[in-house]
C-alpha cells in the first residue's frame, strides 16, 4: 500500500464514520468523533477561513479545494439543518476574513462610531454568509440517495454563486472560485467559459478531492479527474484568442494618494487638483493619461473653467487624451452622477451604470435608509448613467469605461466589444485604507482583462494602480500610499473570445439543464455513481 493511501485509510478509519461501514478493531474506536459532533461545525468555519486564503493579497489559490472539499464531505450525511448550520459557519469565516475591511470603510471613513460599525460589518457578513448555507442546504433537500449528493454540490453551489454574483441586490461576485485562480491552470477556461464556467470545473475539482475520502479505492481515477482537468487548463493557458493592432500606445496612470478623511476638504480642494495637475503635465509625452476615480473633489460645473478647460487646450496641444473621474450635475434638478470625461484629443462623458449599494444609493428602504440615519453614516446619492452610452476613445481607439465596482460585472464590457480596443477602470479603494480589499479588487479587475482579451488600465487613488495584460498578468504595479505615476506601454486588441460570444447565460443554463437531468436520473434509480453501503449508520 502507497504513502498516499495508508494516510487516507488513517483518516477514514479515525474520523469518517460518515463515508462508510466501518467494523471497529480496538475499544478506542468507540471515542471517534461522530460526523454530526460539533467539532465538526467549529471545523466548517476554520475551513471558511482557509477558503479566503485562496484569494488576494494571500493567493494560495490551492486553498479553494480543501476547504471546499471539507465542507462537501463533511455535509454528506447531515440532515438539511445541520447541513443549514454548518454552511453558515462555512460563510461566517469566508466573509468574516474576507470582507472585514467593511468596518474600515464605515468606521474610519463612514462617520459610524464603533458600535455602529461593528453592527453594520456583522450584517453585512452575516448576510452574504447565509449563501454557502443555502447551497448545501439546498443540496441535502434534493430528491435520490445520500450517495449523490457529492454530484450536486458542485452544480447547487454554483448556481447559488450566481444569484448571489448577479441577482441579489444586482450582485455581490466577491470571493467567488475563479477569482483566486487567475495564476493557476483552471484560468485557462476563462476565456472559453468565463468567471462562472471556471469556477464550476474548480467546485468540480473540490468535489473530486471530497471523493477520494470517500471512497479512497477510487483514488487513482478521481485523481486521474483533477490532473485531467488541471492539465487542459494549463494548455488552454497557452492560448491567444485575441490579437494587437495598430501602434502601441504609451500610458500613464496617476496615483494622487489623497487621503479619504482629507479629499473632499474645502481647503485642499484646489491643492488637490493642482497636484493632478501638475504630475499630468509632467508626462506629456505619453498619449493617454488616467485619473483615478473622483480625483476631482467637486462637480464637474464647478472647476471646468477655472481648471479643466484650460487642461484640455493643454492636452490638445501637446496631443495627448487625458481620462478625468469627476463627478458631474444632471439636467433635472437632484440628479447627480458619478462620471469620467475624456479631455484633450477626444471630448466625451460617461456616466456610471451600476451603482455600488449602500455607497451611492440606497435599497431596502426605508429600513436601510434608518438605519444610516441611526448610526450617523454619510452616504452619496447617485443616479444611474443610461446603459448605451457610447464609448469613449483615447490615444485613438475606443475603450471599455468602468468605475470602481462596475469591474466586478463582466456584462458591463462583453456588448462593447469587439469595437473597444482596451479597458479603464478608474477606482477610489482610500475607503478601504491598508487593508484587504484593495488586493481584492485588483483580483476582479485582472479578471475582466482575461475574459475580453484586452489590456487594463487601472488608476486609482491611493492604490493599487496596475497595468494588466490581456492575459491577466500584472504587467506594472504602484505600492498602496505612494504618490506617484505608472508609465508603461500597451497594444489595442482586436477580436473576441468565446466568452465574449456567448457570455454567462449559456454556462448557467448547462448548470441548470446538467442538474435536472441528474435528479432526473437519481430519482428513477438509474445513475450509482460514488455508491455508498445505504446500512451504514448515522
């Protein structure tokens, strides 16, 4: 018997009373652990925490499968409540390390004293934990033996993903598999599948590794399963699904470093902007300049004259496009945007689509709206910019605009293309300070270049600026706090991917399609696939 599988069989005989009948051999063995043993739930939410392990700035992607695997395994033979329970502790740890820079942002910048803020950061977590519980309750409520269900939880999980990434208060995609993946050989389906296509071959991957605890006579074909897809992945890597065109085009993206609680001062209001200014007149050598988002601290109306104007005769000039976050009045009274303008060569605005919830508007209300009032909270009240706006151009080719969160919803650039040549994404994480997030966003955003097959250009205020290859990789990085400006060079890309065909839509619907015609399957008795003794005890 290999190492491998002595070390299996250890772990199967010693704690898994749940995977199969097990003769007992000495007295001790009456002292395991029962699979409904609460150890087990403490251990749920240890394994929500190795998930978030996966994900930036930690980037252990490995730590997905393991965890994942965990929790499949562990909730084999619970019933749905118990299996509701320790999904949850699942989501507690996930979202509990995950997006605990919540507190900073409504805290340190929020105006929320320490009891308001620890309440809001628990709701908040406490609600998007209820998704991993969903998923494997929803799993243990479905129809066929007990055996089967290591089958659907890949396919639930997954489904449930969406709803959470694109329905539920129109999506919330953060922590989700194929976001940790980008440097691992699943990214290689991104392009062909995209966020949720990939991230079902790594629930797969997980539901595999749960597998060989289960039924470890299987080992070498459930292996053989993981390295299969993993292999095709890392091939898939290799290839180049759009390509460059025109002239390569020399960028800069500046990095203002304006402290959050200081930006919108009246009195450093205008040191502010000279300070962009200045570091953009400093690189009039390159042909597209970014501002991070909001890098003006007041409406556009307000410093177009005094400030803007005479920038843009300036870039004219010197032919250079200079792509400027400010935001901007409506032409009904009370109707503010979030915009970015392009100046210089071209002339344009954009106004942004997808509106961060509870940071530029408000659902659930009034309850929601209350509760802000309550604890004291500042909030900004934006409208939506209309879905077909135009695309602006800069350095000469039309590009894919996004601020700040829109980066997360890969929808928002796929019916742009193939007409945009490279994506901006101009972001403000100071909310956030020396914390997590920033690295997690930068995560998101390198995703949208690995779906279109474009460049990034990824501004923002105090950090991290990036330039992104089409193939996700950072080419260029600014430090978090640092007063500075990114130059680099990028290719305008032409071209779609398959992704970029066909989208979301179809991969959910093969989820949905695949899992009918299992439970189809399981309920007339016909599909036996991981078979476990049904005399086995609870």
């Amino acid at each position: 018997m290999t190492p491998i599988r002595l070390i299996i069989e250890f772990i199967r005989t010693h704690f898994s009373s749940q995977t199969q009948c097990i003769q007992p051999v000495r007295p001790l063995q009456k002292k395991r652990i029962s699979p409904d043993n609460s150890l087990w739930d403490v251990l749920s939410f240890a394994a929500g925490i190795a998930y978030t392990l996966a994900f930036a700035p930690f980037d252990s992607y490995l730590a997905v499968f393991p965890a994942l695997a965990y929790l499949f395994w562990s909730c084999m033979r619970l019933t749905p409540k118990r299996s509701l329970l320790r999904g949850y502790l699942f989501g507690l740890g996930q979202f509990g390390l995950g997006v605990s820079w919540v507190y900073i942002s409504v805290h340190d910048y929020g105006g929320g004293g320490l009891f308001g803020s620890l309440f809001i950061t628990g709701l908040f977590v406490g609600f998007w934990s209820a998704f991993p519980a969903i998923a494997v309750y929803m799993t243990a409520k479905l129809p066929g033996k007990q055996s089967s269900r290591l089958i659907f939880y890949p396919l639930v999980w997954m489904l449930v993903e969406y709803l959470r990434g694109r329905v539920v208060l129109e999506g919330f995609p953060w922590l989700q598999i194929a976001y940790s993946q980008l440097d691992a050989p699943l990214a290689g389906y991104i392009p062909l599948l995209g966020a949720y296509g990939a991230g079902l071959l790594g629930a797969v991957s997980a539901a595999l590794l749960a597998g060989i605890f289960i039924r470890p006579e299987s080992t070498l074909y459930l292996s053989a399963g993981i390295v299969s897809l993993w292999l095709v992945g890392g091939v898939l890597k290799t290839a180049e699904w759009t390509c460059p065109y025109g002239e390569p085009l020399k960028v800069t993206l500046i990095q203002g470093n304006i402290s959050q609680n200081k930006k919108w001062l009246p009195e450093t209001r205008v040191s502010t902007i000279l300070q962009y200014i200045r570091m953009t007149e400093a690189h009039w050598d390159s042909q597209v300049i970014a501002w991070p988002e909001s890098a003006v601290p007041a409406y556009l109306s307000d410093v177009y004259e005094p400030f803007l104007k005479p920038l843009h005769r300036n870039a004219k000039a010197h032919q250079v496009d200079l792509i400027v976050s400010v935001p901007s009045y409506g032409e009904a009274e009370g109707v503010k945007y979030n915009s970015l303008i392009t100046l210089g060569r071209n002339e344009g605005i954009y106004r942004k689509v997808h509106l961060l919830p509870f940071g530029e508007y408000m659902p659930w209300q009034p309850v929601s709206g209350w509760i802000l009032k309550h604890f004291n909270l500042r909030l900004s009240h934006f409208t939506p910019g209309s879905a077909d706006q135009p695309l602006l151009r800069a350095g000469g080719y039309p590009f894919i605009t996004s601020i700040c969160y829109e980066d997360a919803f890969a929808e928002n650039a796929l019916h742009e293309l193939p007409e945009a040549a490279y994506l901006v994404n101009a972001t403000n994480d100071a909310w956030f300070g020396d914390s997590i997030e920033p690295y997690q966003h930068l995560q998101i955003a390198r995703m949208r270049a690995l779906e279109t097959g474009r460049y990034l250009l990824r501004s923002t205020n105090t950090g991290v600026t990036a330039i992104v290859s089409p193939n996700g990789r950072i080419l260029k990085q600014a430090p978090l706090f640092t007063t500075t400006a990114l130059t680099g060079t990028i290719r305008p890309m032409t071209g779609l991917t398959p992704y970029a065909r066909i989208g979301d839509r179809p991969v959910v619907a093969f989820i949905a399609a695949l899992l009918l015609l299992i439970l189809l399957l399981t309920h007339s008795d016909k599909m036996r696939l991981f078979r476990i003794d049904e005399k086995c005890p609870m």
